[in-house]
C-alpha cells in the first residue's frame, strides 16, 4: 500500500484539473463563437495542460480536413493565441493567465487511422467469408 498523500498535493492536482477543464470549455468556446480567422476551420479542443505554476498552457488541437487546412489551422490558432489569452484573462478568475501555446494532438488523428485500419480489415474479412460460402 503506498503511503498517504499530502493534502497540499491532492487539493493541488484537483486544483489543475479544474483549471484544465475550465480553460479546455473556454478556449473551445471563444474559437467556435468570438475566432474570426478564415485559416481556422473545423477545431476541436481536446486537451489543455497548465504547468504547476499557471504560466503556460498547452492546448491541443485536432482539426479534420486536408493537411493544407490543419497547418493552415495551425497558423490561425497560433497568431491568435494573444487574443484568445486576453479573453481568458477576462473570463477565468486567475491571479496570472497561461501564456496559450497550441499543439495539434496526434493522439486523435492516430486514432482515426487504426479506426480506418480496422474497418478496412473487417470489409475484406466480410469479403473473404462471403467467397467462402459461395
């Protein structure tokens, strides 16, 4: 059994998690209704991580489109990181806001391959079973 945790370091990640949450809701909101960039299409914020001493925060990103539109988007969400951040500054109560880097997170379109991957697969095994019965 692992020993107990300090209260300072549970309230503290709860605490970050929170800010987490709270900045993802934000950041997804002012791209979707306030972002007037044309570069920026389809985004979907799916993470955002803020280090222990709140002055940066990873957000990461998966946009669907054509490779030309994600770094396009790319471009459009890291020339507005300072508005974005200004407006986080006036909606999230924190004594210091994040400086906002944008990341697209690979994680999610990996994701979409092996989906991808996987559907081609049971298409040819439905092929294969129905040459077999024939």
């Amino acid at each position: 059994m692992s020993p107990p945790k300090e209260k300072g370091e549970i309230m503290g990640q709860g605490r970050l998690q929170r800010i987490n949450e709270q900045l993802k809701k934000e950041v997804g909101q002012i791209i979707h209704d306030e972002l007037n960039d044309p570069r920026v299409g389809f985004v979907t914020i799916t993470r955002v991580d803020v280090t222990a001493d709140l002055h940066q925060a990873r957000v990461y990103f998966s946009v669907l489109g054509t490779d030309k539109q994600k770094r396009d988007t790319r471009v459009g969400l890291s020339r507005s990181a300072g508005f974005i951040r200004k407006l986080i500054g006036q909606r999230v109560k924190l004594r210091h806001t994040p400086q906002i880097l944008f990341k697209p997170d690979e994680n999610a379109e990996y994701s979409i391959r092996i989906s991808e991957v996987l559907e081609k697969i049971k298409e040819k095994d439905k092929i294969n079973e129905r040459k077999k019965g024939n």
